[in-house]
C-alpha cells in the first residue's frame, strides 16, 4: 500500500510523455496485483457516486473522478481516481470537465497538476476555469496564478456569465 502511494503521489497524466506513462503504467500494475486495494476501491466508487449525486448510478466508474473532485477530495484520492480513469480528465459530464467542478484551491491545483491542457477548456456555458475560479472565490497565490501561467490566454476571454 505505501507503493502505490508512493507511485500515484506525484502522478501527472500530461502530455503523454514517456515518464507520465511509466507512472500511470506504474500505478495500474500496482493496483491490479493488490485484491485488497481493488476491493476498497470497488466499495468507496459507489458511496463516491451517492455523497455526490444522492444516488447511485448504474455505471459508477464512468464519473468517479468528477465526483471526487466535485466532493473536494483529498488530492490523493483525486489523484488514484485519476490514475485508474485517465480519459475522465477530458471528459465532459454535464458540460463540465473535472477542472470546471474545482470549488477549492487545493481541488483546483491538484487537478491543474494533473492535467494542466484543460486550464483554458470552456465548459458547457463558455466558461474557463479561470472564470469559476475567481467566481468561486480562489485568490491569486491560492490558484489563480497557477493557471494564468498555465494558459495566459485564458486572461483574455471574456466571461459570458
């Protein structure tokens, strides 16, 4: 268990790069040769699924990361549904993608870090994440800064709310 912590701890999906697939490759080899840790998975997917949309869905595995960060997750638990859900990241589920459902900032850069070619994504009303952060209350130091520097154009597109 303190391998696949240790595996996933500093996991980044992006780019697809050679050392971000050694990780992802990493985690999902650990992950299949540990039963328990498939087992706690396959429990907590569901009460994931039901905390945030009050019930449970018949395909719980298709939204289990934009639930954990619509439930604002520790970003060890974002990142393992991540890890074992990679696509989600690019995902739209009700408009949004995960980095629009980021309410806080450790959510925000957590997801950000993971997967930082979203930053300027628009979600179904147009919006970027820049736009629901700032509506969402996240400061400059807090966030803010992490995605301007990650897509500056994003500072130039006009929120349509």
């Amino acid at each position: 268990k303190i391998e696949m912590v240790a595996a996933y701890g500093s996991l980044s999906t992006t780019g697809g790069d050679a050392a971000s697939l050694h990780e992802q490759t990493q985690v999902h080899r650990i992950f299949n040769a540990n039963e328990d840790l498939q087992k706690f998975w396959e429990t907590m997917k569901p009460f994931i699924n039901a905390a945030c949309c009050g019930k449970i869905s018949r395909d719980v595995s298709s939204r289990i990361l934009h639930d954990c960060v619509t439930l604002d997750c520790r970003p060890l638990m974002i990142r393992f549904a991540a890890s074992l859900h990679p696509t989600q990241l690019e995902e739209s589920i009700d408009g949004n993608l995960p980095i629009h459902l980021a309410k806080t900032p450790q959510t925000l850069k957590t997801v950000l870090d993971i997967c930082p070619s979203v930053s300027s994504q628009t979600n179904g009303e147009g919006r970027i994440p820049l736009h629901l952060a700032i509506e969402n209350g996240i400061l400059w130091e807090e966030g803010l800064e992490a995605l301007v520097k990650v897509s500056p154009q994003s500072l130039y597109k006009i929120d349509p709310k």
